[in-house]
C-alpha cells in the first residue's frame, strides 16, 4: 500500500467496539467486553489490482454482507458468526447491515482458492507452466474453459502491503502442517461443489472463490472465516450466456462480480501511479450486478 490506510478511510467511534485494522475492504474492531469478539464492516470500497479505486460503490458492503450471510447460513460448515440476541443495538442500522460479529480466530495464513474453470490468474498460470499452483492440467484449455474437475490452489495471504502469491500444496503443508492443510482442502472442495450446484439451480455458474479458515480458540474447530462466495472473493457467470456459443467470448463472461471493475481498469489504465476515477456507468452496472446476484442465489 502506497499511504496509511487508517489516514485516508475515516473510521467511526462505535460505542463498545475499538478500531484495530482496517483493510483494503473492511474494517475490523474488537470488542470493549468480549476478548473473543471481532466486529467486521464492510465498507462501500472496491479494489482491484491491489488499489483502493474512487469512488465508492454506494450499496455494495449491504449487499456483501447479506450474501455471505446468505451463504453461511446455507452451508453446513461451523462459521465465524457468534451473533447472540440483540448484539447489534448499540450500532447505528447503517452500520449493522454490513457488519458481522465474529470470533477471533487464529487465521491460517492462507487464501483457499478453488477453480471449477479456468481463467485471470489461473489461466495466466497455465499459459506460463501448464499447471496452476502445481496442479497439471490438460492441454490446450483456453480463457473461460471448465475444468475436468474443480481444484484447490492455494495463495499465500501475505503480510499487509505485499502481493498474495500462489503456492503448491506442498507448501501450504510446510506453513501450516499436513492435517491442518488437507482439511482446508477437503473443507474449501467440499463447499465449492455444494455451492456451484445450488448456484447452478439458479443459472449462475461459479467459476472460482476463495475462502479463509481459522481455529477458534474456544472450540479448537477449523472455522469458516471472513466473507463467503461474494462477488469480491469469486466469480460468478451467467449460465446461460455462457453456454451460447454465437455470443462475443466477452458477452458469454459477462459477470456478477469484480471483473466489471478490473476489466475497465485493464482498458483504461496503464498500472503505473494513482488509477483513474471509475465513471458513474462502470459503478451503477457494479452495483446492478452485485445486487441482482443476490437475488438470483437467495430469493
Ligand atoms: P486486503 O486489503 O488485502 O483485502 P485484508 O484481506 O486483510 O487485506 P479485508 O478483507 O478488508 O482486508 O479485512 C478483513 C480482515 O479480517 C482479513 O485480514 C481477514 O483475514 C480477517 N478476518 C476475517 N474473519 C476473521 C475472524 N473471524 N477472525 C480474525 N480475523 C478475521
Ligand atoms: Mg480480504
């Protein structure tokens, strides 16, 4: 990160929380009366290629909170919310729509991607090597293709500031040792084919997402963390469009996620100092997306 994030994202006193951390994304505080506790807020913010973009996308930290939400309370998996009765009625409603109450977890330091298709750094990946984080792949896949099977490849989450990096599953063995590592695969599998089959039921397909783990303190368990197949940890595509060959390649992509905002970055600017302001027609379709996914999956 070029500047202190805590300097230029004014964040909010709220009665009983402290501020700890605040994320390209999201906001973290801990509880004044619950060593256990974190609150997490999404903010409005988006980021792409590692920068904070202006300007905000009004609405989208609501509709990521419900969607993981959502999707938590679909999964059969022990997750990070600890939200007893009433938890939230010191918080101004603003605020409690985009927020979580959580345990503190030990996170593990990694970033549990699963790909069910192939494409943005994946791809980037098997053109260079022909394999993604040590999986081989057969040849000749191209942009957007399924795979024969969904695979997981894990990145390193790299302390504050640098690059996450893909890494093989052997190393995720040497950082976090053998048991605890093939759980998150198995667990990060397991929940990858139960949501691309009920987001199928729905004619959206799910490329890829990444998922987060932690152990919780108080149980000892591995826990699904942070957000959970959202549009700014995954992609999601439109089956039907997908699968209509006569459209243009890119119309056949057209997302419900991030890759609105990467791909009109990638257009209009050159990587190098600040990037450019997002128009008002890239954040509207943004925001339009984000929302009709929602209610594509959970209505
Ligand atoms: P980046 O700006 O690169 O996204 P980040 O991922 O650290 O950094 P956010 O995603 O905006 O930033 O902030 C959420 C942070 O909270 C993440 O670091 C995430 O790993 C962490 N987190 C999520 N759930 C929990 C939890 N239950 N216990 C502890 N930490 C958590
Ligand atoms: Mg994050």
């Amino acid at each position: 990160r070029a500047f202190g994030l805590e300097s230029i994202h004014a964040t909010r006193a709220l009665t009983g929380w402290r501020h700890v951390y605040s994320g390209k994304v999201r906001e973290v505080y801990e509880s004044e009366t619950d060593a256990d506790a974190l609150l997490v807020v999404a903010s409005n913010r988006v980021s792409a290629f590692d920068h904070i973009l202006e300007p905000e996308i009004p609405g989208k930290g609501e509709l990521l909170t419900k969607l993981s939400r959502w999707w938590f309370d679909q999964l059969e998996v022990p997750n990070h919310l600890r939200e007893p009765e009433g938890w939230d009625a010191e918080l101004p409603a603003e605020i409690s729509a985009r927020s979580m109450r959580v345990a503190k977890l030990e996170m593990f330091p990694v970033e549990c991607v699963v790909r069910g298709y192939l494409t943005g750094s994946g791809l980037k990946e098997y053109e260079a090597t022909g394999t993604v984080c040590g999986v081989p792949l057969p040849e000749g896949l191209r942009d957007g293709d399924q795979l024969p099977e969904p695979i997981f490849t894990p990145a390193y989450k790299a302390p504050q500031g640098e690059h996450d990096e893909n890494i093989s599953f052997e190393r995720v063995v040497e950082l976090i040792g053998a048991d605890a590592a093939a759980a998150l695969r198995d667990l990060s599998l397991q929940i990858f084919a139960v949501a691309s089959q009920r987001a199928a039921e729905r004619g959206v397909i799910l490329a890829d997402t990444k998922f987060e783990f932690g152990v919780d303190p108080a149980t000892g368990q591995i826990t699904l963390a942070d957000e959970v197949l959202t549009s700014d940890s995954s992609r999601y595509w439109d089956a039907s469009l997908y699968s209509n060959l006569e459209l243009p390649f890119a119309e056949r992509l057209s997302s419900f996620d991030k890759q609105i905002v990467r791909n009109w970055l990638r257009e209009n600017w050159d990587g190098e100092g600040t990037p450019p302001e997002l128009p008002a027609e890239i954040v509207e379709r943004t925001v339009a997306r984000y929302q009709e996914l929602l209610e594509r999956l959970a209505s």
